[in-house]
C-alpha cells in the first residue's frame, strides 16, 4: 500500500515540477528567440546602413547570417531540453526520497495503530475466555446450589469490572492521542483534586489495611480536572494495588520553583530497573507471569498517565527500589 502511494506521490512531485520547468523554459525560448531576432533584424539594418549604395543584402550572406540565427535559436533549444532532461532525473529522484520521508512517519502511525489493535484484542480475549467458560460450566451443574452461583456471579462480576477498565483505559488513550478528548484547562489547585481522589480511594485502601497519608500544600495549575483526577487515580490505585496488606502509601502535593510536584510514594513491591524503563510502554506488565497472576491491570493505567502528564507539559518520573517501594513523580507548570 505504502508502496504504491510512494509512487503516485513521486509521480504527482515529478509532475508539478516539470510543469513550473516547462513553462520557464519555454517562457525563456521565446524571450531568447525574440532577442535573436530583434539582433538579425539589427545587423541587416546596420549593413544597408554602412553601405549606402546597397540595395539589397547579398543573398549569400543574407543566407549565412539565417544559418547563424537558426544554429543560436537550435543551441538554446538543446540546451532547454538537456536542463530539462536533468530536472525530470533529479527530481525522479528527489521526489522518490521526499515521498518516503512523507509517508514515514504516517507509516509508523498505522503499524503502531495495527499493534495496538491486536494487543488490544489480545487482552480482551483472555478475560472474555475466562467469563464464558465459567459461565458454560455454571450452566451445565445441575446441582450447583444458590451460594455457588452467587459465588461464580461475584467472580464474575469482577472480571466484567476490570473488563470495563481495559475499555475505559483504550477509550481514553486513544482520544488523549487522537486529541479528540476536549481538555478544559482551567485553573485549579492540584490539592483539592488530590484530596478528592484519595476520598475515593479510602474504601479501598481500608480494606488492605493501607493508610494512605497526605502531606499536601495548595498550588495552583493551568489543568484539566477531569484528567488530572484520572491521573491520581491511577497513580494511588497502582500504590495500592503493588503494595501488600499494611503497607504506607504518602501523597505528596507541593511547589517546586515554578513547577508543582504530586508525587505518590509506597512501600510496595517495587519495580526491577530492567522494567522500570517499560512501564510507561502499553500493555507493559513488569514481571508478566507474576504480577498477572497476583494483581489485576492490564498495563494501561501508566501510558494514559503519561499521555495526561504530556498534555499538560509536564514530566513523569519514577524511582523504585525492589522490595522498598517505589515513588512517581509528576511535576507541572504552575499557573
Ligand atoms: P497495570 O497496573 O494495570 O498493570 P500500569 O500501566 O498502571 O498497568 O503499570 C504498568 C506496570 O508497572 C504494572 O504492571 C506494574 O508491574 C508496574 N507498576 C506500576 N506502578 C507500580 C507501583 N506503584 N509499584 C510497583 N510496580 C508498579
């Protein structure tokens, strides 16, 4: 497909270029033959005029002086032709690596969007397996009572929720790269938004014995609200998630210079420096077979972060210690 685009790309460059070309050059044969003319019509005026008693111009030289007049005129048509001839090469060629430094970049948005599409898939399909099959065996045991259907019901009511994240976690990536969610900046104050989240998240936190703690201070940024709760979100439901039962987690708020700094520090399992490096990729999962199983996520919540982070110029950071605990930190213009 890319290839055949190349083409008509090099063949549509090719085109206007011969076109502006020819029309120069024939803009340039004319000028030059009227030239040549008006100095043939000269010279002939000259001659009647330094020899008075001369009728008419010898045919001999009059023949030699149009031989001159059409070997000029054939000189400058050649040499239009063989620049021309020169151009159709050159920009043949120029036009070729144009084209494919055109497409390149739309090249790498499809093969990217393909991957996505079948990563996307890929994660859907799993879950979506795992529910039909409870589901089937549900239905064909009989004697199965109340309570464990109940059961398989809860079960799977917590694979269609985090089914539901997956799609809410696309949806939004794809609009924060597509530009198509509509960001309202406004100003607020990072603090108030902090304060929100973690009312939100308590309940959760409660239940795996977590305090999380807060040490904020009230600063002001030029922000989405929406988003920017959606990124603490993600930062503070990750701390809970990779922390175990009893563990710290400390939200800080505060300035720095002309920036303000969120940053969500716990004491969970930490993250490896082989993966730390990965873990803002999509559907990146550190130690896939073990986190997998344990934790649920499907590698989406840090990409949408840092998309979020980026729309509002800012920078995400994080550093991590194996078995100590890990801190992100998000550092914004302040408004
Ligand atoms: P998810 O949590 O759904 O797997 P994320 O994109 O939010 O996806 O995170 C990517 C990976 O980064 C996680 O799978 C996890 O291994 C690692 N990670 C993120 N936050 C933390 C954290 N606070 N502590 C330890 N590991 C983390």
């Amino acid at each position: 497909m890319f290839r055949s685009a190349r083409f008509k790309i090099t063949v549509w460059y090719v085109l206007a270029i011969m076109l502006i070309s020819l029309t120069f050059s024939l803009v340039i044969y004319r000028a030059v033959a009227n030239d040549l003319n008006q100095r043939y019509v000269n010279i002939e005026n000259q001659i009647k005029s330094n020899f008075k008693n001369l009728e008419k111009i010898p045919p001999v030289l009059k023949n030699m002086l149009q031989n001159d007049l059409r070997v000029a005129k054939q000189r400058v048509y050649f040499m239009l032709l063989f620049a021309n001839g020169g151009i159709l090469v050159i920009s043949m060629l120029v036009g070729y690596f144009l084209a494919g430094r055109t497409l390149r970049p739309i090249e790498e948005m499809v093969e990217e969007q393909n991957r996505f599409i079948s990563d996307a898939s890929h994660e859907l399909r799993t879950p979506l397996a795992a529910l039909k099959t409870s589901t089937e065996v549900a239905l064909r045991d009989r004697k199965m009572s109340a309570a464990q259907a109940r059961n398989i019901l809860e079960e799977n009511l917590e694979d269609i929720g985090s089914l539901e994240m997956l799609s809410e976690h696309l949806l939004h990536l794809a609009q924060y790269q597509r530009g198509r969610r509509v960001l309202e900046f406004e100003k607020m104050d990072l603090a108030e938004a902090a304060r929100r989240v973690h009312k939100k998240i308590t309940a959760v936190a409660d239940k795996k014995n977590i305090k999380i703690g807060l040490d904020i201070e009230s600063v002001h940024i030029n922000a989405d609200v929406i988003s920017m709760e959606e990124l603490i979100m993600i930062l503070l439901d990750n701390a809970l998630k990779y922390t175990p039962q009893k563990g710290n987690i400390t939200m800080k708020v505060a300035s720095e210079g002309r920036n303000s700094v969120l940053s969500v520090t716990d004491s969970g399992e930490g993250i490896s420096q082989r993966d730390i490096q990965h873990i803002f990729d999509r559907f990146y999962r550190a130690d896939r077979s073990r986190s997998k199983s344990r934790v649920s996520g499907f590698g989406l919540g840090l990409p949408v972060a840092k998309k979020i982070v980026e729309l509002h110029h800012g920078t995400i950071r994080v550093s991590s210690r194996i078995g100590q605990g890990s801190t992100f930190t998000v550092r914004i213009p302040q408004a």
